[in-house]
C-alpha cells in the first residue's frame, strides 16, 4: 500500500467516526458544531440517495446531451448529440469535429511541462478551448436539430495536461463557466478529479460506459481505445470489468510503466517527445520510417501482451479512437496477438457493435453527464482503484 493510499484511508476512517484526526499532532475534539456538521453530512447523503432513486425510478435524467472530447493528440474536440432513454440504447442524433490551431496546439503542448508564467497561459489556454468546444455544440445544435433549451447538458472532458494520481491530482484545462455562458446550456466537467479525490487513478473512466453499450453475457471483449495513449477494457464473461492503460505509441518497451499492474493510467507526463529523444540518442542512424514502424510494433505488443495476461479468453478485440482508422496499426495488432499466443481472436473497430470509433469516447463523456444529472456513479472501482463508486462531475449552471 502506498503512503497516501494508507494517508487516505487513515483520515477517511476518522471522518466515518466523526473525529477527524488531519495530522498525529492535531487532533480536534468532537464538540458540539463538529457533530452537528457531521450529522448534516449524513443527512445530506440520505436525501442524494433518495434522489439518485428517484431519478432510477422516474428517468428524470432522460434526455439529450452533448458529449465533448479532446484527447492527448490535441487535434481538437469531437462531438456527439445523443438522447438517453431508460431502458433503451443511446441514439446519436448528430456528430462534430473542431480542429484546434496551431498556436492552441502548441499552447496545449507547452502546458505539458512546466514552464515560466504558467497560470496566466493556462487560463488563456483554457479560454480558447471553451471557445472551440462552444462552436462544436453549434455545430451540433445545428446537426441535430435541437436548440440549447433541449439540451439537459454538455459532458466536457476538458484537455489533460497534467495527470499525477500518485501525488493526488490530476489538471484537465477548461473553462466549463465561460463554455455554459457561450452556449446557454448545463455543463458538467472535471470527471477525474473525484476519482482521485476517492484514492483512485482517474482513468481511465470509459469502462463503466463500455460495459453498458457494448458487454455481452456469456463472452469475454476486449474494446482498446487507440488515442495518444492506448488503454484497454476487458469485459468478461461472468459480468466483471476491468480497463487500465496499456502505453502510449511514442515509447520503447523497457519503460517500468509495461511490468506495472493495474490499476494504472499514464500521459504525457511520462511519455512525452524529451523522453523518446533521450531512449532514441543511442540510435543516432535509425530512419523516421524505422522509428515510425518501431512504435507503431510497440503500440501492438504492449496491447497484446495485456490482453494475453489479463483477458487470454476474449472472443474479439474492438477498436476505437484515432488509431481505429489507421489500417497498418491494426494489422499490427492482429499480428501481435497472432505472436503472443492468443491466436484467432478477431481485431475490428467498434462499428461491428453499431458504433463508429470516433464517437465512443464522446458519447462516454455525455453518459457520464447523464450520470452526474441522475446522481448516479460513473467510476468502476475495480478499474480506477478508487475507495468506491463516485457521482463524477462538476456542475456549471448556465
């Protein structure tokens, strides 16, 4: 157990008995105004569950959302328009995709390490991606035909530029007010840092939403999501899921993160173009086309060799992300499972399950809001680590 695993649960349990111990040396006694804090939090909880029960009951979260994704390539936002109904499956209704410039782009990279004034440039950052993501939710206003006061919501992931569990945080950049004051609509954001907050990884947290939509009883699936970094869901036969991040596709397999167990997820924190610099110095006569095949083999051979550990029984591997349109990246893959000894297992993209690869991530982004809406959970413990399940989000009223 790490120490801040062991911190958190330490200062968990004294909440859960009302006597919160912060530190050896401070301890606060549970006088009147502290109990009466306490047991206002307990009240608080009972009257969440009762609505999370009867939005269950009523469907009160039923509607239509915007679902907005920016991943770690930072080309820019794809977006979905999907109506959720209990008891049925989503139904995209419209979809949308707003490149980013150059200088946003190159803003978002220089946020990846740390550098000078760094407060001011987020928040300018920050700034200019709501502006993008508010011309995606015209657009798909306009795709879809449903004006801003039939939206229940937008789902915003926002753009990662630091992701540190092990130390307790992890920054998604984005102005989620100034995106519901551009747009007039609800918008939920920061879905990680919950998670984190319960002791988990924060990532990744599309499992729960690939469970849902794409799980069958009785077949063990494998759904790898092929962005910036590669990650896997496993969704077994008997019911359980399971999902970690297997590596990125700019990497060399002697990196430590491959032998980590999971829980785990990574980002450019680790993997980033300094780093590959560095492991590439040795090979000062390797050709870009060799460097591009050798990542390229390591993306495959990482995701193989998870599955081969953790999911040797699947029936099929489903792709989606960027990569899913990237034929010599999944020949590799099949190739690769070929050669680690889970043999005849299919590799296809997620349209054989009735969803294009590019909108999985963004429709997992508006469940997730439908979650937050409905008081329900939208984290798998068993897949973030985390000490339970967890309504995700933050809210921003329009």
């Amino acid at each position: 157990m790490t120490p801040r695993r062991a911190l958190f649960l330490a200062v968990r349990a004294e909440f859960a008995n009302g006597l919160p111990h912060f530190c050896p040396t401070l301890t606060i006694r549970p006088d009147a105004r502290i109990i009466a804090l306490y047991r206002q939090k307990q009240h608080r909880q009972e009257e969440s569950v009762a609505r999370k029960t009867e939005a269950m009951e009523t469907g009160k979260a039923d509607g239509v959302y915007f679902g907005l994704m920016s991943g770690t390539s930072m080309d820019g936002v794809d977006g979905v328009a999907v109506q959720f109904t209990t008891g049925k499956p989503p139904v995209v209704l419209g979809e949308a995709h707003v490149s980013f410039s150059k200088g946003l782009r190159d803003a978002l990279f220089a946020l990846q390490a740390p550098g000078d004034n760094e407060l001011e440039r987020e928040a300018i950052a920050a700034n200019a991606l709501a502006t993008r993501y508010a011309v995606c939710c015209h657009e798909l206003q306009s795709m879809s035909g449903y004006s801003a006061a039939k939206v229940r919501a937008i789902g915003v992931h926002g753009q990662t530029v630091r992701h540190r569990p092990e130390k307790g945080y992890t920054r998604q950049i984005n102005n989620p007010a100034l995106l519901a004051e551009m747009t007039n609509i609800d918008v939920i954001a920061d879905f990680r840092s919950r998670d984190v907050a319960a002791g988990g990884q924060g990532a990744p947290l599309v499992p729960a939403f690939h469970a849902t939509v794409f799980g069958a009883p009785g077949e063990t699936r494998v759904v790898c999501n092929l962005g910036g970094i590669s990650n896997i869901t496993i969704l077994s036969a008997n019911g359980s899921v399971r999902g970690f991040d297997c590596g990125p596709a700019n990497a060399l397999l002697d990196e430590p993160f491959f032998e980590q167990p999971p829980p785990k997820s990574t980002g450019r924190d680790l993997f980033n173009p300094p780093w590959l610099d560095a492991k590439l110095a040795a090979f000062a006569g390797l050709s870009p086309e060799d460097v591009q095949a050798t990542l390229v083999a390591l993306t495959a051979v990482s995701i193989a060799r998870e599955i081969e550990r953790h999911a040797s029984d699947a029936r099929a591997v489903y792709v989606c992300g960027g990569g899913a349109r990237n034929p010599v990246l999944m020949g590799a893959i099949q190739q690769a499972l070929e050669e680690s000894g889970v043999s005849g297992v299919p590799v296809m993209t997620t349209e054989a399950l009735g969803v294009p690869p590019h909108q999985v991530e963004a429709l997992a982004f508006a469940w997730l809001a439908m979650r937050c809406v409905a008081r329900e959970p939208g984290n798998l413990a068993s897949v973030t680590g985390a000490a339970g399940e967890r309504v995700l989000g933050a809210v921003y009223p329009h």
